[in-house]
C-alpha cells in the first residue's frame, strides 16, 4: 500500500493543476447530517417523519409557495447547521496543498465550508448552488445575494421558520436559498 501512497503523493507533488472534488461525505466528517436515504434524513429532522414527508418531498419548491414556514424552517435549519459547524482538518490539508500550486474545487456541497477554509469563492464551483446566497422565489430577476447574515429562527419542535422570512430586495417578495431543489411529483 505504501507504494500506491508514494505514487499519489508524487503526482500531487508534481502537479502543475489540482481538482479537488468533493461530495457530503466531506460535511459528514465536519459532523453535518448526511441526507442519503431517509434514515439520516428522519433522524436530522424527526417532525418530517411524524407527517410522513420524505427527503424529496421536502426538498420541493412548491413548500416556498404552499408552507414557506416549512420550507424556511427545513432550509433555515440548515443553513443555521452550516453557518455553527467548522470544516474539518481535512479542507486545511487541501488548502495548503492549493497554496503551491494552481488548485480549484468542483463539490456538490452546499455549506460554503471551503469559502470558509480559505479557498477564494471563484476557484470554488458549486454545483448544487449554495445556501450562503439567496434568489427570489418568483423569480422577479435572474439576481442572487449574499446571505451570510441571514438569521432564521427555527422552532426545534417542529422545524418551522419563526418570525420574517428572507424578503428579495428587488421585488419585496419571498426568497429562497439559491440551490438545487428537486421539483418531484406530487403525492395522491
């Protein structure tokens, strides 16, 4: 095994460019919920479970319209999560490594954990888009802004959004985080 590590090890070192890829098992070793099936889903958020809404149902546009306190307290929870939680020592590592060389990140996260490592947000892709940054729901515009400071206070009971919800400042109507969200069929 150590040969196959002191080949990686010299391709690294010898590297003009580095791609780090990452996927939720980067946030899982900072502690985050991995959202894989509904096992980790129900045990992040035990309310959905009570009124049998899977992760897909949730993940849903239409909560925005139809329950925008449900859909804020399940995407302010989050958001909530990322914004308390550190990256692990893991995305230092990567980050002295893109300190010699040429380096970009190409991750399906949505926590901006390697923003807050140090990596410059245009040498990170977002694939998934980002809950640190906001988007009209209508949408009024094509204009996506920072959310950093967004405060959302979440009944830990019910996972449902308390108090004001996130406004777009062009319209005055309601915003949502800017990240894929699936839009599945409806349940009969």
């Amino acid at each position: 095994m150590s040969s196959f590590l002191q080949l990686a090890a010299r391709a690294v070192r010898d590297a003009q460019y580095l791609l780090f890829t990452a996927g939720a098992g980067m946030g899982v070793d900072s502690g985050l919920p991995d959202f894989r099936g509904n096992e980790g889903f129900w045990r992040a958020y035990p309310p959905f479970q009570r009124l049998g809404l899977q992760f897909q149902e949730v993940a849903n546009p239409r909560w925005f319209i139809s329950d925008p306190q449900l859909a804020w307290g399940f995407y302010g929870h989050r958001f909530n999560l990322y914004q308390a939680t550190s990256p692990h020592d893991g995305f230092a590592i990567l980050k002295r490594w893109s300190e010699k060389k040429s380096a970009r990140v190409f991750t399906s996260n949505v926590d901006g954990h390697f923003q807050r490592a140090g990596f410059a947000e245009e040498d990170v892709c977002e694939v998934h888009g980002s809950l640190l940054h906001l988007q009209c729901v209508r949408p009024c515009s094509d204009a996506i802004w920072d959310a950093t400071h967004l405060k959302i206070e979440v009944d830990e009971n019910t996972f449902r959004a308390k108090g004001e919800l996130p406004r777009c400042p062009n319209c005055g109507g309601l915003a949502r985080p800017n990240v894929l969200i699936m839009n599945t069929v409806e349940r009969v």
